[in-house]
C-alpha cells in the first residue's frame, strides 16, 4: 500500500483523480490539497464522493511528503513549484504542461514565458504508456500529455511509426466545455457555450508541440469548442506514402494496439459507433482510434484513393474522455506502471451506453 496525494484536488481532473485513486486496491489517499477549499469537505465540490470519501481539503503549505504526488493544478504552476513538489512526493506525476516539452524555446514559442525550471527539462518522462511504457517502469518524473494531444498521438502513431504518413498533417480537435477546467471564464458558461461550435484555436494550438514531438511529423493543428461536457474528438488528415491500402492500414494499427488494455481499434464499414466516438468513452480509460481511406463509409466525402502508384490520403480518427484517458486515468495508468501493478487496476470501468 502507498500514500498518495493530490494537490489542485478541487478541480476537475483532481476530482477525477480521487474517483479513480480512492477505489484502488493499492492505494491509499493521504490528502487532497486545494488553498481556495481548505478546511472543506471534499464532497463540497464533488458531490459524486458523498458516502465514499470523508476527506477535508489539505491546505498545499500544509501538505507533507508522500510516496506519489499528483499535481493537477493550473499550467505555468508546476515549474514554479517545482522544489517544493519533488520533495513532497518521492514519485511526481505531473498533469501540467510545464515539462512536457523538453527543449525551452520550444516551450516558450507555445507558452509564451521562458521557462522557469530549466534545469529540470528532459528529466520527466512523458506519460504515455502505449509509448514510452519502458521508460516509466522506472521514472520518478513523469509529465502526462494534453487531452487532445493524447487522442491525436495515439491516431497518428501506428502510421508514422511505420512510415506510411508524409511528414505534413493536420489535426482537427473537438473538446467538451470540462477541458477548460472548473475555474473557466464567461465564455465558457451555459448561456455562451450551449448551441456553440466555437473555434478558439484557428492554428498553432499549444498540444501542436507534444504531437510534433512524439510522432515525428510537421502538425499543425484547431482546436474546437463544442457544446458536450466531456470528450475529445481528432480527426487527423495526412497523405499516405504510396499505395496503401485500408488492409495494410487496418493490420498496422492491430500490430501496434492488439496487446494495448486501454486502445482499441475501432474503424468498421457501417455502423452508428463505426468510428471512434467519445460519448461512449465517458468515465473510461480508453482511447479509440480508427481510420478511413478511399471512400468514407456512408457516403459523403470523398478522400482520394491511391491509383496508379499515387499516393492516397487517409482520415485517422482518436477519441477519448478528456477527463479520464485524457488525464487523471492516464496518470494512474502511469503509476500502475511505475509501481508494478496490472494496469487496468482501478481503471476497470468501461464507459456507460445509451447516455
């Protein structure tokens, strides 16, 4: 049994995080911290822990050591924290943005201010299992990737790792109004957001960095905001290099996932869920991703199929709960690696149909 704790623990992925965490056989939750509800009950923001967890808010000065730390706090945070948590929690998994990208101008090109723990770059591992799954057996430092960042690195992975993508491809996100985090502004309130498709990151969205990194290809990427809670959507578009068929894509994606507890290939011929749809996904750790070449199944577009030797273009598709595969499930995902133990455990849940 480890101590855990959570610090951000009032927000929406901490609350997630405590769903997950107090219901895992290995693990026992130490304290939530949060400075704005320290002295509350924690089923004072989440009323979904009434009767299963009896926890008060830990103010974050008077949080003390423990085996895993979870920082789940507001990006920019992490780096300017960062000697206070590394010694408050002997294993730091970091569900911030600051250590994700190693390479500091790279960091501050998409974040906008230089980074403040330089010397701490390229010490965490990213958080990925499906690909860096050796280096986390090991890590004390772990960074976990974006939401959509994850859905589009697991989409285009099989196919670039194999070499059948050209190097430009663009990444069109959709996210529920939860990936803004509970302390969103005006724009992101009922009045604003129900009925909205709204895209507030025309280009150069800031997950553009961790796609280009882990997958090796020339991304640019939108992001939009849609009127769903939970979920995030890619759909990914690049041109295959020569003829490939769908048979060939469709076994490159086996090959890469088939032994994968948490990624599922998910591309049928008909079918309502025929392709990856985040709606079934909610509270689950999966992330479904799926593909289409040729003709798109059901009519409707068109892409262009490789003839005569040409190269073809495909559509690949990753979906997933922003909240959960997308953070908090991930970051479990990670220190059920780090420690051991199966990784399906205490991510058992399989998502909810009809919802």
């Amino acid at each position: 049994m480890i101590r855990v704790a959570v610090l951000g623990a009032s927000g929406y992925i901490g609350g997630e995080l405590l769903r997950i965490l107090l219901g895992h056989p290995h693990v026992e939750v130490g304290a939530a911290a949060s400075a704005r509800l320290a002295g509350r009950r924690v089923d004072s923001a989440h009323p979904n822990l009434r009767s299963v967890c009896d926890l008060t808010f830990t103010h974050p000065d008077d949080l003390g050591a423990h085996d895993v730390l979870f920082a789940a706090i507001p990006h920019l945070e992490s780096m300017r924290q960062a000697e206070a948590l590394l010694e408050r929690g002997r294993v730091l998994i970091d569900l911030t943005a600051d250590f994700r990208l190693p390479d500091a101008a790279t960091f501050e090109r998409y974040y906008g201010v230089p980074h403040e723990a330089r010397d701490l770059l390229g010490e965490f591992v990213f958080g990925l299992p499906e690909t860096h799954r050796k280096e986390l057996r090991d890590a004390d430092r772990i960074s976990v990737p974006g939401c959509m960042a994850t859905a589009a690195i697991l989409a285009l992975h099989p196919a670039a790792e194999a070499g059948l993508l050209e190097p430009a491809v663009s990444v069109d996100a959709r996210t529920g109004s939860s990936g803004s985090g509970r302390s969103s502004g005006l724009a992101d309130s009922h009045s604003e957001r129900s009925g909205a498709l709204r895209v507030f990151a025309p280009s150069g969205h800031r997950h553009e960095a961790e796609i280009t990194q882990e997958t090796g290809l020339d991304v640019t990427m939108s992001a939009t905001g849609i009127e769903a809670v939970r979920g995030v959507q890619v759909l990914c578009r690049g041109r295959l290099r020569g003829p490939v068929d769908e048979a060939r894509l469709r076994e490159t994606y086996r090959r890469c996932y088939g032994d994968e507890p948490f990624t599922r290939v998910v591309a049928r011929r008909r079918g309502a869920y025929r392709l990856p749809e985040p709606k079934i996904l909610s509270g689950s750790n999966f992330c479904d991703v799926g593909f289409v070449t040729g003709p798109v199944p059901g009519g409707g577009t068109t892409l262009h199929a490789p003839r005569n030797g040409e190269d073809g273009q495909a559509l690949l598709v990753g979906a997933l709960d922003n909240l959960v595969k997308g953070g908090a499930g991930n970051a479990v995902q990670c220190m059920n690696i780090r420690f051991g133990w199966p990784e399906r455990t205490g991510l058992e849940f399989p998502g909810l149909h009809p919802i």
